[in-house]
C-alpha cells in the first residue's frame, strides 16, 4: 500500500500542485482529502482542526464515526499515547505502533470503543499548524486509518514532505489578524504566546515549535518587555486581548 516509484510520486505531486493553486479553503478540503488518501494510502482519514475555541473533526468518509464512538475517543485521548503526540507533542508523522505495542492498544479504551468498531488498526498522524481564526492560531491535526497492513518508513517520509506543505498552504489562506502589538513581537515571539494562552507548558511549546525550554523561556522574556507584563499569566490575558 506504500505509494513507491512514479505512481507514487504522482500523488505526491497531485497534492502539491492543489496546495500551490488554492485561493481559499473551503473549496480546498473536499478535493484535499481524497488526494492525500492516496498519497498517504489507507482506508479512512481524519483532518482535526483545534483553535482555542474547540475542536472541529471531519472525516472521509464522512460517517466514519459515530457520536457515540467520537465522544469515546475524546473520552479516552488523555492516556492515548498517540493523540497527546499530536495534541502537545511535536506532531512530526508518527505511527501508532511507533508510540503502542499491539497489545496495548488492543487493551486500550480507544481502540474498544472508537477504533476497533471502524477497522483502524494502524494509524499514522501528523500535527501542525495551520493559519488562524478570529479566536486565535490553529493547528491541524491529520490521521490516516489503514485495517490490513502498517505504515511503511516511505510513508513517514511523504507525510513529512507534505506537512510542511500543508502548513504553509493553510497558513496563506489563514493570515494572522494584524495589530499594532502583534507586529511589535518576532513571529516565534507570537507563536509562544499563541501556545501559552492554551495552557501548554514551556516544555509542551518547546515540543510543538521544535525549540528547547530554554529558547521558549528567552522568547517569553523578550515578549514580557514588549507586552509590559512580568509574568506568564499576565501575558497570557494581556494577548488574548490584544487579539
């Protein structure tokens, strides 16, 4: 199932060149989603978008889940090893049985209660972010759900090249609001803001930017000074008004 060769090279292109012509999303996700279901080749797809407001899952197909078995997985996300992976860790592509040995999964509350039911017995995810809303930054995180075979090391590869990809693409699409204080900090500056308003630790910003704590404590301070704060959680409420 592992995209090789020319043909695989062709989906990879596919989505590439749908990325590079999009002029808006909403018309981009329908045609989106079934190409990287053949570029990263499974059975099912989930496409998460997470903003400080919530989170809004969609699927292809559309009726992989049930309600009850979506409130299940949530139900379960805080001790699945490969949605905190996605949700606080770095979001590079993963495989599940990279994070979970077959047994553990199999015992696990996911897969009984959401997984199981839809034949997803190897997954592979990725995280990122993907632009902004009015409520603040947004990441994505995607999933591909296979039944027979697991993930091969070219599909961590081409989930690789594509996330970067997609990142940049979605990130076009979905500028960040201007304000007068958000152009007075560096970008990393705001992306750390970003991530402290959800609560993350600087060890868990450190993770999603693929920086250290120490480099997520120096950009803090220097956005300290420019917010005129002194404390985290004075920053925290002084960006979420300013945005």
């Amino acid at each position: 199932m592992t995209p090789s060769g020319e043909a695989g090279l062709r989906r990879i292109c596919a989505v590439i060149d749908l990325l590079l012509d999009a002029d808006e999303e909403q018309g981009l996700l329908p045609a989106l989603h079934p190409l990287l279901l053949r570029a990263l080749p499974g059975d099912s797809l989930t496409w998460s978008v997470r903003t400080p407001l919530g989170r809004r899952p969609m699927h292809l197909p559309s009726d992989l889940f049930t309600p009850d078995a979506l409130a299940a997985f949530y139900r379960n996300a805080g001790t699945d090893p490969l949605f905190r992976h996605t949700d606080t860790g770095s979001g590079d592509p993963v495989r599940r049985s990279d994070l979970q040995s077959r047994g553990e999964f199999h015992r696990s509350g996911t897969y009984a209660e959401a997984l199981r039911p839809v034949g997803a017995e190897y997954q592979l995810a990725t995280a990122f972010p993907a632009g902004w809303t009015a409520a603040g930054r947004r990441t994505v995180c995607l999933v591909v759900h296979r039944s027979a075979a697991d993930f091969a090391d070219a599909d961590l590869e081409t989930a690789l090249l594509l996330r970067s990809r997609l990142s940049h693409a979605l990130g076009r699409l979905a500028p960040p609001p201007s304000s007068p204080l958000r152009s007075a900090l560096t970008e990393r500056e705001a992306a750390v803001l970003d991530l402290l308003t959800e609560g993350l630790t600087d060890r868990q910003i450190g993770n999603r930017l693929a920086v250290s704590s120490r480099t997520v404590d120096k950009h803090l301070e220097h956005a300290y000074a420019k917010l005129r704060v002194h404390s985290r959680v004075a920053a925290a409420a002084r960006w979420r008004i300013s945005r």
